[in-house]
C-alpha cells in the first residue's frame, strides 16, 4: 500500500498558517470598518502559499451586506503582483452581523480557487474589543471546506 | 495579427493549464469567440447575453474596458487584454 502522505502539496493542506500579526491586522480592519464590511488580502510567493504582505482594500460596495474589491485598485493589485511573482494566498472580508461562515454570495462569486478564504465576524463586538470570531475556509465549484487556522508563536 | 489575453487562475482549467492564449480580432468580441474556438466553454465564462458579465472585469492595454465599449472594444495587433474576476461577496 502506497503512503500518500508525501504527495499532498502544501496548497491542498487543511491549514492555513498565517502570522499573528496578520491576523490581528485583520481584526482591527474588521472592527475599524464596522458595521460595513471590510475586505482585503494577504499576498505572497506564487505556489508558495505562504501569505506575506496583508493589502487592505476598499469595498467599492460600501455595505453591512456586501463587498467588492474596487476594479482599479484590484487591477493595481494585479498588476504589481505580476511584477513581483506574487499571488493571492489570503482574501479576508468580515461579516457584521452573522456568523463566520461563507455566505451564498460568497460561495457562488469565489474566483480564487488557490486561495484561502478567511472571514472575520464582528457580530457580536462590533467596532469595539469584544470577542471576533475567525474562521478560513477553501472554496472551490461551490464546495466549501473549513480548515484550522494554525498561528506560529 | 494577435492579441494576448492573460487567464485568470480560476479559468485555466479551460486553457489546459495556460496563463495566456492569444487570440485574432478586431474587436474583444472578436477576439473572444476566436479564443473559445480553441477553448471551448471559454467565453461563457466571461460573456453573458452578449454583454460581460457583471463580476468579471477585463481590460485592454489597462483600460477596463466598460468604459471603452465594452465587447466592442477595438484590439490590435500586440494588446494585451486582461480577464480577472472581481473579488466579491456578502
């Protein structure tokens, strides 16, 4: 029998490993932009899945409900990341009023399939310190999988 | 003549795996029926009811082109058009 184990890449690992500060500066973008949505993304080496550079981005929406990267500014995005060889690895938006879970919406519109889909929900604190919840998920043709979120100290 | 048109990861499944294909045309319309020719399933993904769909941003030569005509935009020789899915949800 045949040992899978070494074949698995790290961009298919149930994981998601990501800097606290990271982490924390997605917290503080949720709470600065509540009740809105906020929205962002953590770049970094293409194929490497390890997420670098966190990019704050403007939701052109506006809205407690709804996001989406403003085109220019993702376009902007696009096009440095072209230059530098990076990638995608974290799109983060947050919820406002319900829980950390991938919406219909979010499912139906995910176009980033190598990406790892983190969702900060602020229902319960709002914009103050309160307790956020913090869930990654990975969406691909419409199936959702929750990973743990592993956090290096 | 040909025009670059650079594929978004999540539609490279439709190109076999190829970041960019280049394709003929005077116009995006043009150009994009001529890619789906050899990529079939293709343009469906970009073009709905022969407009663009509307979470998915193209450019020509950095020019999102909703405001240069749309799929009428002109192409020429050498351009470089650009498909990426708007990142987006609720």
């Amino acid at each position: 029998m045949q040992l899978l184990t070494g074949v698995i890449t790290p961009s298919l690992t149930a994981v998601l490993k990501i800097a606290r500060e990271h982490l924390d500066a997605m917290i503080v973008h949720a709470r600065e932009d509540h009740p809105d949505e906020a929205c962002g993304v953590i770049v970094g080496p293409e194929g490497s899945d390890v997420p670098t550079r966190l990019v704050r981005m403007i939701n052109a929406e506006r809205s407690p409900t709804f996001f989406r990267f403003e085109p220019e500014e993702q376009f902007g995005l696009y096009k440095q990341m072209s230059t530098t060889g990076e990638e995608i690895v974290v799109v983060y938006h947050s919820h406002t009023a319900t829980e950390a879970y991938p919406s219909r919406t979010d499912i139906s519109l995910a176009s980033e399939p190598q990406a790892h889909y983190v969702i900060v929900s602020t229902a319960e604190s709002g914009a103050s310190d309160g307790p956020v919840s913090v869930r990654s998920f990975r969406i691909v043709d419409g199936a959702v999988t929750e990973e743990e979120i592993h956090v290096p100290e | 003549m040909s025009v670059e048109v650079r594929i978004p990861t999540i539609l490279r499944t439709y190109t076999g795996g190829q970041k960019a294909v280049q394709g003929d045309g005077a116009t995006l319309q043009e150009v994009f029926d001529d890619i789906d020719a050899r990529n079939p399933g293709l343009k469906d993904r970009i073009v709905e009811a022969e407009a663009l769909r509307r979470f998915v941003n193209v450019y020509v030569n950095d020019e999102d082109v909703r405001f240069s005509g749309g799929l009428d935009a002109p192409t020429a020789d050498g351009d470089v058009v650009v498909v990426l899915p708007a990142v987006a949800g609720g």
